[in-house]
C-alpha cells in the first residue's frame, strides 16, 4: 500500500484515483485517511438459487457433545 504526504496527495490526487489503488494519506509521516477506490457492487442474491446444490446431513441436527458445550458454558 503506498503512502503520500498531504502535499502530494493534493497536488496528484486525479493520478492516485485513475491509479485505482488503495493509497495512504500522511500529515507530518502519521497516516490520517485511506484513498481507496469503490468497488462494484456484487451481483443481488437470489433467494432459492442454491436449491437442490446440497444437502444437511442429519447430523447436523444432533445434540452437540457435552464438552463442546461445556467449552461454551464452562459453569
């Protein structure tokens, strides 16, 4: 991840964006904000795609064993 100074960020900032890289504002060497470019949004879910893909096995259902358990609740 590449860092800029303030100056520098001002002076390239159509650069750094046409870059299309995540780059790192500095004040005085501190980092102070992120330019990070907008990814495109992912494709909508569709409910019900996933039908008929897989199966839960029946165990799934079981109890789960007491020391499992019991790492949750040790009391």
């Amino acid at each position: 991840m590449r860092q800029v100074n303030i100056h520098e960020a001002k002076t390239h900032l159509s650069k750094l964006i046409a870059d299309g890289k995540e780059v790192v504002i500095a004040r005085y060497g501190e980092p102070v904000a992120r330019l990070v470019p907008i990814r495109p949004p992912a494709d909508k879910r569709v409910p019900g795609s996933a039908r008929g893909k897989f199966t839960v096995p029946p165990e799934f259902f079981e109890p789960l064993p007491t020391e499992l358990l019991n790492a949750f609740d040790p009391e």
